[in-house]
C-alpha cells in the first residue's frame, strides 16, 4: 500500500490552467502504476489519465486528451497532471492512484488520495 496526498485543485475560469500535484509515500513508489480519476455530483468516477511506472507510457481518456498532461518523477515520489484550456465539464473532485498495472477501471486500483476540488467558472 502507499498513501497519497493530492493537492493544487482551485477555482479557475473557462480555457484557464491548473497543476494537480500527487505526494506518495513509500519507497515502492517507483513500482507502482499512477493514474487520476475524478468524480463529478452524481457521477461515477472516471478515468482521467494514467502514467506506468517507468513514465514511458501513458494513456488519457478522450475528453482531456491534448489538454492534460500527467507525468510523475519517481526520484521525489510525486505525480503531477497539467490542465490546460480547461472546461466548465472538467469540474470534479480529483483522484490521485496507485495500482500494480495501469489501469482505467477505477475498481482495480489499489490505493486512493483524499481527492482534490477543481470548479471551472464559465
């Protein structure tokens, strides 16, 4: 298991930018698959992005592909995701987690963040 902590979520204005940043603790960091889901009212949670553990491979979900972008430095055990031209519909709570294999399904991850808020005002 590994604890994460997510933060940088905010209240930003349509076509606007965040950097969602995810700390880990462990020193298994580096063997873990990482990934972002996020979760808007009455909605599922869905998958955002995910890195492998490497780096050298990652996958978005259509809706931010080419706006976001999710990197992780496996030295400082953190996990970021740069938001750019962002959208009233990117409003959720953002999830940091780990699991053993990049995943898009979030009922096979392993370890969760406390999540983070991001509001797009249109």
């Amino acid at each position: 298991q590994v604890h994460l902590v997510e933060s940088g979520g905010g209240l930003v204005q349509a076509e606007g930018s965040l950097r969602l940043s995810c700390a880990a603790s462990g020193r298994t960091f580096s063997s873990y698959a990482m990934g972002w889901f996020r979760q808007a009212p009455g909605q599922e949670r869905e998958f955002v992005a995910s890195i492998s553990s490497g780096g050298g491979f990652t996958v978005y979900a259509d809706s931010v592909k080419s706006r976001f972008t999710i990197s992780r430095d496996n030295a400082k055990n953190t996990m970021a995701l740069q938001m750019n031209s962002l959208k009233p519909e990117d409003t959720a709570i953002y999830y940091c987690a780990a699991s053993r294999s990049p995943t898009t399904d979030p009922r096979t991850v392993g370890s969760w963040g406390q999540g983070t808020q991001v509001t797009v005002s249109s």
